[in-house]
C-alpha cells in the first residue's frame, strides 16, 4: 500500500475517535515521511504536536498502522515543515495582516475582540434555587472586579446556563466601563490558538494577548485535561492577572477535584476563589424561562402547553428551549390551532423517556437489530467502524436518554473506561449537530426501544 494510502487509512479511523478540534489541531499537516524496515517515519509540523502525538496518540497510530499494514513495526516523529506547509502558513498569516476591519461584529453577534455574544445578558437570564447562587456570585464580580472572588469558578452539567452566566459578566462589565479589557474565550479556542502561536513564533503576542485584560473569561475549562503544555501555559497566563489583581472566571462541567489530569497546581488556584454550582431547573423556573422567550418571540402559548413542556424536559435548559423552538415554528406554519397533542406528537421523539421498564439489553438489542449486527459482536474489542458506531450510539442512548453513569456505562458495554464512554457520547452529540441523518436513525432506535 502506498504511504499516503495507509496514512489516510489512520486519519480515517483518528478522526473516528477523537473530537474535531483534537483531530484539527494535531492532525492536520502530518503525513508519512517514510516507511523503511517496518519503521513509520511521520513527519509533523512542530515539537508541540509531536510531543502531543507521541505521548497521547503513539499506541492508537501503532496499532491502526499495524490493523493496515502488517509489517509495521514501531512509529516515530520527526518536525519537518515541507515546502507547501511553509508556503500554506505564510499564506495564511499575510491573509490575516490584510483582512479589513470590516465589522465589529460576526454574524452571529460575536464580538471580534472580547468574543463576547451581545445575547447573553443578565437580564434574560431566569433566576431560580438552582442557579441563584452562580448568578449572585456573577453579578458581584461585576462591581468588584478582581477583588472579592478570584477566580469565580461556575460548573453545572452541559444546558444548565454557564455560557449565559459567564457571557453576561463581561457584557455587564463593558456596559459599566467600556474602557476594560475583556476576553472571553472557550478553553478550546484558547488551546487552539496556542498552538497556533507556537506554530506562528507569536507566542509574545499570545502573551500579551491574554495577559493585559482587566477580565478574562474561560469556558468548559474541563477540555484542558490531559493537554499538559496548554495547562502550562494557562498557568502562567493565570498567575500573571492574579497577582495584578485582575479577575479570572472559570467554567467547567464538574468541580476543579473532578477534572481528571488537572495539574495540582492549577486545581489547588481554581479552589482558592468562589466556586458556585449550576443545578437543574425546577419547574418554576422552567417555567419562567419558558414564558420569558415567549414573550421575547411575541408568541402566545397557552399554559397548559407550556406546563407540558416545562414538565417534559427537566434537565437541560437548551433542550428546553430546542422543545419550544419546535412548538413556535408549529405555531407559526400550521393552518389550524395547535392543541396540546399536537405538541406531544411533536416533541415525542425528544422527550424524556418514560424510563421505569426499559432496561440495557432493550438498548442493545434494538441497535443491534436496526444495524444488522449480531448483539455480542457489539461488545467485542475491535475498531471496525461498522461496530465503533453502533456501539457509541448505545453509549450515548444510555447516558442521554435513560442517565446511566459513565462508569456504570462502561462497565456494562465491555468493561470499557468511563472516559471512553464520555468519549463516545461527545462523539456522537457532535455528529448529530452535523448530520440530520443520524438524529433519524437515533429517532427510529429509540422507537424501537419504546415499542418493545
Ligand atoms: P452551558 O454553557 O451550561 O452548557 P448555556 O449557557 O449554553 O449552557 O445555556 C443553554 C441555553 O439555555 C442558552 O440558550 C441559555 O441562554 C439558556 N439558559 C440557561 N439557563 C438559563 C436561565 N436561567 N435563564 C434563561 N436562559 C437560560
Ligand atoms: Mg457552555
């Protein structure tokens, strides 16, 4: 097989298996250099990457070589910029020395400099027992600013309005002073652009790109895991605004002691300020919420409708609005008046399962059915993409739609890492986003389940 081939072959089954940014970030620009005497040489573009690919990706390299070609031996790096590499990245810079300033905003309404979305603010945010304690601890900071939590530290499970919370702290810090420097940036797009600096030599504008804000603003702070120069250098970056004063907010899906590979020094900073917790909505709330974007899209829904939603979707706050996106658009195309069982019709598909009598042998069987494979065949090592799949969706189906835990997951399908099974669930929220398809066959499983 020629070398290109096989190193297609390993991007394809890579990105099966690791986030879009992962793959992006440290896939992209590698190819095999050369094959002599069952050594893969793979040339990288830069000493992060390699440094990364060596430690986290060497053995999956090895062994998805090895399941293309049988003669591979072992695997190494080397940092070698080919000419077109060279050639793509000065494109790329002066591209950027010349795009005209043209909006201030994007349009989705981010601000190119803060990436502050102008839609979240306090005022749309519904204050219940769940979350008012974040949002008191939010709306403190704001008026003094570095001084009594540093650094604020939000976590609460995925919907429950941490990017709302922590994006209105810095549009409610602008509005006060427009003089402050803000940056809000996911922890993603800061390992994103890191790298790019390093690849760039522009770390000393990395530097003091984050480095001279009066408030910066970092999300999902979990995504730093296991990413050690990242976490480095956020480190410094965190000390560096910490001792000049300057305020620091944090969110994350769990608590700093539950990050796994969090670096010591950086969990024992993110414990030593304000840490508040995002719980799920009660009804009122929901509630609330629902009736607050009701009347922000001047519709009008009748209670019972709106009790049937609130009621309906208990645990994420997006999903809750996703439900009522649904509805409105019901509304607003439909020839006839919408009754409530229009709206169970149309939100069933989504809803909260009734969970009492469905078990993870239902959930096995009815994808092992919808996908034409054999049920133990499902739980077998093995990285073949017909199986991969199939068995993610499974993964995903228990943890999202029945709340089994990750570990319970994993020991249930195989005996698998409860990472693995995070893994899996993100893999496949973030192919739904992408493919209406498979939000079908998910659809149609879960139909099945139902039904048997
Ligand atoms: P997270 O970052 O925790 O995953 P988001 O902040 O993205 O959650 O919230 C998901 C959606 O729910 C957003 O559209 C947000 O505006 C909305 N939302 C969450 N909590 C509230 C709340 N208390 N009041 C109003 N809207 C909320
Ligand atoms: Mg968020």
């Amino acid at each position: 097989m020629h070398n290109t081939e096989l190193w297609q072959r390993v991007l394809a089954e890579v990105e099966l298996n690791c986030s879009r940014a992962s793959f992006n970030t440290w896939f992209q620009h590698t190819a095999i250099h050369t094959k002599e005497d069952g050594i893969v040489l793979i040339s990288v573009p830069n000493s992060f990457a390699k440094e990364w690919l060596e430690n986290k990706f060497n053995k999956f390299i090895l062994k998805s070589l090895r399941s293309a070609a049988s003669d591979v031996k072992d695997v190494k790096f080397i940092i070698s910029s080919s000419p077109e590499h060279i050639k793509q990245r000065k494109k790329r810079a002066e591209e950027r020395e010349v795009a005209p300033l043209d909006n201030q905003f994007d349009f989705n309404g981010v601000d190119k400099d803060t990436n502050l979305n102008t839609r979240y603010v306090f005022n749309d945010f519904v204050i219940g027992s769940s979350n008012e304690l974040a949002h008191a601890a939010a709306i403190s900071i704001t008026k003094n600013l570095g001084t009594i939590y540093n650094p604020l530290f939000i976590y609460g499970e995925v919907g429950l309005g941490k990017t709302h919370l922590l994006q209105s702290i810095g549009n409610e810090v602008l509005k006060l002073d427009k003089t402050k420097k803000v940056k809000y940036v996911s922890s993603e797009k800061f390992t994103s652009e890191l790298v790019q600096a390093i690849q760039n030599r522009g770390m000393d504008r990395f530097k003091e790109e984050y480095r001279k804000n009066d408030l910066l603003i970092i999300d999902d702070v979990q995504f730093l895991a296991g990413k050690d120069k990242t976490q480095e250098e956020f480190f410094h970056t965190f000390n560096s605004l910490y001792e000049k004063n300057k305020q620091i907010v944090i969110s994350s899906d769990r608590p700093p002691k539950a990050i796994p590979t969090l670096e010591d020094r950086l969990r024992s900073r993110f414990e030593g300020g304000m840490i508040a917790d995002i719980g799920y909505p009660d009804y009122e709330t929901r509630l609330a919420i629902l009736k607050n974007k009701t009347v922000k899209k001047q519709v009008s829904l009748s209670n019972e409708i709106l009790e049937y939603i609130a009621n309906s979707f208990q645990k994420n706050v997006r999903e809750l609005e996703g439900a009522l996106n649904k509805v409105i658009i019901q509304f607003r195309v439909s020839k006839h008046p919408v009754v409530l069982d229009d709206i169970k019709k149309i939100l069933s598909p989504t809803m909260a399962a009734p969970k009492k009598n469905i078990n993870i042998k239902h959930i096995i069987h009815a994808v092992a059915q919808f996908y034409g494979i054999q049920e133990k065949q499902l739980l077998i090592k093995t990285r073949k993409q017909e199986i991969v799949r199939p068995r993610q969706i499974i993964m995903y189906l228990l943890r999202e739609e029945f709340k089994f835990s990750y570990p319970s997951i994993g020991s249930k399908i195989g005996g698998r890492d409860h990472t693995t099974v995070m893994h899996a669930c993100e893999k496949i929220a973030e192919y739904l986003r992408k493919d209406d398809g498979l939000l079908e066959e998910i659809n149609v499983i879960k139909k099945m389940i139902y039904n048997m």
